[in-house]
C-alpha cells in the first residue's frame, strides 16, 4: 500500500509550480515553470536513489536498479507539463504516483528483479508546440526530432531553442531502447468512470486523432465605407462553415469529437476586414475507419465555399487509434482484483504518451474517474481516494510486472 | 498648379519606410518605423522653413507664418501611421499633399495672410490601440488623455510606453488652439467616386461608428474524451450568433456596415474547448438614429444565447455621424469649380481625424478616388492624375481660406 500523505503532498507541492490565482496550473512545455517542476521532481527522485538522464528531446529518465542486471526496465511514465488552462493531475499524477510508487518500495528496502524506469515525457500537451506526444513521438521514431526541432510557439520560439533556454536539452540522442512493458497511470478526463462508479478504468486502447489547421481567405478591405456586398469576408466564409462541419461530425454519432481551439483573423484590426480566418480543427473517433471518412468529410465541407474565397488545409497530426498490450491489461486486471477494486475496461477519449511507447513494446494504462469528467481546465479534480487507489493499482501492476 | 513629380516623389520616399514585400505598407503608430516616417517628413518642412512641434500625445504641428500675425492658423493635417495590412495613400497622402502645397507655395516666395499648419495626427487608425483617431480625438476633448495612455496594443504595451520608446512624447500638452479653418484631403477607401466617374468628392459628412468588443464564454474541457453534448463551447455560441447579427445588419439596408476584424479564442489550445470567444464589432451607418437601433438589436442578439453561455459586450468606441461646415463645403467646391473638376459631394464612410476638429471649428475634406474602392489592403491604390487633382483642390481651397 502506498502512502497517501506523501503522494498528496507530492501533488500539492508541484501544483504549487505554475499555480494560477483559480486553482489550476499553467506550466506549459519547455517553460521555466516546466523546468522548475522538473528540478523539484528529479530532487525527490535523487533522495531515494534515483538516477537521471535527459535526452535530446527532453525526456526525462530517472533509474532505479533492480536485483537482476540483465533484465530489461520496466518504464512507468507520463507528463508534467500542462496546457495554458491546465489542472494539478493531468499526466502529473502518473509521474508522482510512479514517484510515490519507489518511495513505498525503498521505505520496506524492497528492490524488484527489473530495472524501473521513471519517465517524464516532454510536451506532450502539444498546446504551445504542435503535435501533443512528440516527446515520446520522437522516441517511438514516430515523430522526426528535426521536425519537432522546428515547431514554433505563437511568440516564434523554436522548440530547439526552447529546450536550450529552459536547460532541458539533454547529451544523450532521443532514441527508443527495449523495455520489458511500459505502464501509464492518468486521469480519465472524461465522465464515463464516474458514471459507472468505478474507482479504476483498465484501458484497453486509445481512439484516433486528427490535427488541422484551416486557412480560410478573402480580402482585407476597409470597414467603413466598402458595401456589404463588394466584400470577400472570410468571417462571413466562417460563419457558412461552422454549422456544416459541426451538423456532419454530429452525423457520425455519440463517440465522434470536433474540436476548434484556435480560431484567428489575419491582420486583427477592428476596422479591417480580414484577409484570413484560421482555424485548428481537432476530430476523433474510437474507430480509425470512422475517424478517416468523418475527417474527409469535415475538410471537404471547410473546402466548400463560394469561388470569392480560398481554403487551405494542413494536417497537423495524425495519432491513429491503437489497442493496449494483452498481457498489460491482465496484469491490470490482476492488480484491481487483488485490491478489490471496482474496475472496468474503458478506451481512452485522450491521447498519451502510451500511444507511441505501444509501437514499440508491451504497454498498459491504468485510469481514474475525475470530477464531472472536466479537464484541460482549472478546475479538474481527483478525489484523495481515486488517487490512492490508481497509485495502488499501479504499484501492484509494476510488481506482476517486474518480478517476473 | 503644384508639381507633380515632387509629389509623387514624396509619397514614393515615404512609402519605403515600413514598405511591405507586396507592395504596401506596415508603419504602424508609435512603432520604429512611424518615428522614421515622421522624421522624414521633418526634414522635408524643415527645408522650406517650417517650425514644428509635437505634444504629449504624438500629435506632429508643422507652423509657417503668414503674413498677418494677428490671424488664426489655417490647418492641414491627416495621419502618416498605416493598418498593419496599410497602402501607400491613406492619410499620408492629405499629409504629403499638404507638403507639396506649400511647397508650390514657396516656390514663387507666396506669403498667405493666415499662418499654415500643417497637422500629423497620431494614431489615427486605431488598429494598434483602440479606439482610432485617437489623437486628434483628445486634442478635441472628446476623448481623454489618461485613457488613451492607458490602451494597449496586442503585446501588451501601452500607449504612453509606445509614445515614450518611438520619441513621439511631445512637450506641449495636447489640447486644442483656436483655428480659422481645417482641411484634410484623403482618399475616398470606397467604391463611390471611381463608379460615378468623378475626380473629387466634395465630402459633406461622416457616417457614424459603434466599436464593440463581444466576449462569449463557455467551459474549458479536453478535446477528446469530452461528449459533445457535455461542452459548452463557444465556438458553438459564435456560429448561431453569426449569421444573426449579419443578416439584422442587412435588414438596415445598403449603407448599414457590420464588421468582425479581430476574432480570436482564450485559450488558444487546439486540444482543449475554449473558455472565451472574443470578437471585435464595428458597426457603421450614415444616420446616427439608424446606427443607434442597429446597434442595439445587434447586441441584443450578441446575448441571445443559450443559458449555459455567458456574454460580456464592451463599447470600446462611439464616433457620431457629423457633418462638415457649409463655408468650408462651398469653399471646396469652389475650388473644384475654378479648377474644372468632377465633383460631387459624398458622405464618407471612414473616420478620419476632422470628424473631432469639427467639433472645434470650420472644417471640410476633400476626397480623391481610389482603385477598386479598395483601402486598408496593400492593393490600395490611385491614379496619379488623381493625386494631383486633389492637391491642386487643396492649394485653391487653402488659398481661399488664408488669403481671407
Ligand atoms: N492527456 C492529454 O491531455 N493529452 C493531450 C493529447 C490529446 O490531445 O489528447
Ligand atoms: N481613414 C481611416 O482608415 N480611418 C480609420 C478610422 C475608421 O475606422 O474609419
């Protein structure tokens, strides 16, 4: 059993890194806030032993020995950056619950027979750096580091340069290396646990995802005197867009997503009319098929407007769904049954840093339920309870795991 | 009959500063480039004799001496600074015109009775701070010094700082002196003039302008695991207000204007449901009755929204519809007669700083006009014939006035 002081007080004190005056945390990636949290991280994990390495793209890795030299690590690892409205749990409760994890098997000197690994994958939130996950994209070989090198913030910064600026660029190359399995522990992030009254979602894949950026243009003209009708006003483009692109994904049925997070006139004058509208457009479905056809649609609607105007499109990111490791989900299984805790198989609505560790070996994900399913937003909320209970589930699945 | 070459010459010189890869022009107020822009201009009045001085809102004053002393000074003024998507003609040419007219002036050694002053507004766009005409607006009163000071452009920074950091702090107080008359030339920046053929627009008055900022909030939550029935995403509240206020302005017929320049999410995270849609509104009718009911029934519909919305509207500005004084209207219309030119008198629909100098005293404008009614675009553009036919007006309409 872990401790439940520590691990909340673990939580409380890296929420305190970032805090904003309503609750939550804007400790975005690559930030000083990013590298004070790390700093804070590495000293509890050096206290027990821990040993840490960064690579290239600013994962960070941090060793603890086992009894047997020649087996593989298990790694256990998630975020600890988070989006501009971010709460105190998402990805950051995986890495101090696994944190929390080696603290209660040092406090009984109990050394398992695999290497484990603690790992805090870098911007995974893909909210100042597009795509979400390139930390451990790049890792996976999924994600070329020369790309992501290259994606900049809204204030022009490079991720290159971010890396360096914050100190989180490391000697070592960014490259995947064997592990035995790779376990995530995170927050649902959407209501269905709580729903159910389940303490523990074993998550048996992660649905699809699409990333664009839509360009719509006109031309800029003066607000004033130019008639209504001489106008090429790609707001008024916009305006015929949105209800047919959010009408079809709705066609598309309950699991199906539209997301539009960004949204921006080009050049922001108040008595100019836009040359540009621009757009992010996110869309998923469980079902990669589904995903592809509903993607084809939503584009082809965003392309289907009157000849005054141009529309370009760029795909952003691709994250296909994928299934979790059999053995994984036993394992997780096993430990919620040990614990008698109520659990249940769940697909996750989010994508993590586990889509890509699952191209490269046997990887889990452990949920818990949070508060009105409400993330990305100051407000997100774990109970005590659901965060002792997912730190357990997880300590007992790393010890399946590692003791074999 | 002033000269052409020389005029042209100016307005080309001053074109590269702030010049743009397509052909227009981004000099911006209080920016690097607006201080080169004037200097440059400095240098051309100070060569003819002109004494200048600015006050403590960036307002440039450029003094020649008639030859009565105990006369009020004529004025002649319009603004150097550009929309971020600027052309080569708006405001810089009643400026350089103006230039070129004492120019002429000198030329043949001509003394008028009354003193000349030739005026660069600041901020007369408004695009970096709102509102626009900002500083003829506190050199009438009608705007307040502290106020605008406290405006802040998208970085942050405000307008005193800006006034401060582009050496534009003047040291006289900005406030309004006695003047016989005012003239600004400009260009039309709509479609009028060009289709009825005519060479001058005899302006008659000025629309009035409602500014408005509109925030619509929702819920921040995650992109993915988020059923869409669960959000409240504003994105979603925005496309049933759209087509709304656009088809209430048009019930208000061919002169009503809306525009959204400014569109933007908070925050802006492609993964994440936003909290805040925020959109500009500049609304325009010649009839300040009109303007009024408009802008009414469109706010009204701004907050007609769903009970899981919140909306906030903000006025950021009001610029009453005016009309200009009948003396300085016959004046220019006189001119254009002596000259032999096409003229008819126009309503205009862009603000422009005499709309807070009529206010003060006699004022008129002369309108020249432009490609395609084509302005606050790099394309904006105008025959030469044009630019000498406005500037010959504003010669006869000065001389007409300061030789009184
Ligand atoms: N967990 C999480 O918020 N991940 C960001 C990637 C996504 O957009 O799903
Ligand atoms: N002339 C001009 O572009 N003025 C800006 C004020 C307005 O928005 O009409």
């Amino acid at each position: 059993q872990i401790n439940t002081e520590r691990l909340l007080s673990f939580i409380s004190e890296m929420a305190h890194i970032g805090a904003k005056s309503n609750g939550g945390c804007n400790r975005q990636a690559l930030t000083e806030e990013d590298r004070l949290g790390r700093e804070l991280f590495l000293t509890w994990c050096h206290a027990i032993g821990g040993v840490s390495r960064l690579d290239s793209m600013g994962n960070l890795f941090v060793r603890f020995e086992g009894t047997n030299p020649t087996k593989l690590p298990v790694l256990m690892g998630s975020h600890l950056d988070t989006q501009p409205s971010g709460g105190n749990f998402d990805g950051i409760y995986g890495v101090l619950a696994a944190l929390e994890v080696m603290y209660t098997l040092n406090d009984t000197n109990q050394k398992l027979v695999h290497p484990v690994e603690i790992v805090v994958w870098s911007n995974e939130e893909g909210c100042r750096f597009t795509p979400a996950m390139s930390g451990s994209g790049v890792f996976s070989g999924k994600l070329k580091q020369s790309d992501i090198y290259q994606s900049v913030d809204d204030q022009g910064i490079s991720y290159q340069e971010a890396l360096i600026a914050s100190a989180q660029m490391g000697t070592e190359e960014c490259q995947s290396f064997p592990f035995s399995a790779a376990l995530e522990l995170h927050i649902e992030q959407g209501p269905i646990l709580e729903a159910e009254q389940k303490s523990i979602g074993i998550v048996t894949g992660v649905q699809g995802m699409n990333w664009y950026q839509v360009t719509v243009s006109g031309e800029t003209t003066h607000a004033g005197p130019t008639p209504m009708l001489m106008r090429k006003d790609p707001v008024q483009a916009l305006m015929a867009i949105l209800p047919k692109i959010y009408a079809k994904v709705s066609e598309y049925g309950e699991q199906a997503r539209i997301t539009i997070g960004k949204l921006t006139t080009i050049p922001s004058s108040t008595n100019t009319v836009p040359e540009h509208v621009i757009f992010s457009l996110d869309l998923r479905h469980p079902t990669q098929k589904v995903l592809d056809s509903m993607s084809k649609e939503v584009l082809n609607l965003c392309q289907d407007i009157p000849s005054i105007f141009n529309s370009n499109i760029e795909q952003l990111w691709a994250s296909p769904a994928i299934e979790f490791d059999p053995r994984c989900i036993d394992v997780i299984r096993c430990a919620s049954t040990q614990l008698n805790m109520d659990a249940m198989p769940i697909v996750s609505g989010a994508g993590h840093d586990s889509v890509y560790l699952s191209s490269l070996g046997p990887t889990g994900m452990i949920f818990v339920p949070c508060k009105d399913g409400i993330s990305h937003n100051e407000k997100e909320h774990v109970e005590p309870e659901h965060l002792v209970s997912g730190a357990n589930v997880l300590l007992h699945s790393l010890i399946l795991l590692a003791e074999e």
